[in-house]
C-alpha cells in the first residue's frame, strides 16, 4: 500500500486524460514504484498526474480501488468543521466535500469541492462577498 497525494496543480494546467483537454482541479503526487517484477525501470515515471472536475473521481477510485490511501495536503475537513463552527461540513462517500450554511431568513448556501484547500477558499470568497453586500 502506498499513500497518494491530492493537492492544487498550478493554474492553467490541463487534464492528463487521453483527449481531454480541461482544465485541471486535482494534481496526484504519485509514490515512487517499488515495483520491480515487471523488469521496467519505473525510476522514469511521471511523478504527478492531473486531472479535471470530471477525470479526478475515476483516478480516485481506481488510486482506493488498488488498495493505496489518498491524502488531501491542502487541508483537513476537520479544521474545516472547526474553523467554521455554523457551516454544516461535510464529505460524501464520492470524496466530494460539502460545506452549507443557513444565511438570515432562510437564504442557504452549499459549496463543493474535490479539496479541502479549495474549499476552504469558497468559504472565504463567499463570506466575503456577503460582508461587502450586508455592509452596503
Ligand atoms: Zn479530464
């Protein structure tokens, strides 16, 4: 078993699929092969892999599917939870993260991400957003 990284790739970059051409949300940092049986030299295999909104579920199950675990380096549902103490944080088993919040007179609000860090960001944009409109 080995440990998959999921963070941000840098912008602009574009999805790693055969044929897709979107842009990429999700960068997987790939533990080095000690896989040696298939007599390849794995020391020249790529270290990353990015995919879109759409390619990131696939790579994901198939990284779980193979028994490896995938660790979010942008940041920690939990912080999140804690961070944010009146927003409903939570995580579905697709791994998509949800965070809701009630505004005022039953305005809601839900954001969704494949990261912690990026959802994390949404909040932030968000509440900013709303700061500006109710102080105006
Ligand atoms: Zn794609």
């Amino acid at each position: 078993m080995s440990t998959y990284q999921a963070t941000m790739p840098p912008d602009d970059t574009t999805c790693g699929m055969r044929s897709c051409s979107a842009r990429a949300t999700v960068r997987t940092v790939i533990p080095p092969s000690r896989f040696e049986a298939d007599g390849v030299d794995h020391s020249q295999d790529p270290s990353t892999f990015d995919t879109c909104v759409c390619h990131w579920p696939i790579m994901r199950a198939a990284v779980l599917g193979n028994g490896h675990e995938i660790t979010d380096t942008t940041g920690d549902i939990e912080a999140l939870k804690a961070d944010y103490p009146t927003w409903s944080v939570f995580r579905r088993d697709s791994g998509r993260l949800y965070a809701a919040a009630c505004r005022g007179t039953g305005l809601g609000i839900t954001l969704d991400a494949w990261l912690a860090g990026q959802l994390r960001a949404q909040m932030e944009s968000f509440l900013s957003v709303a700061q500006r409109v109710s102080a105006s």
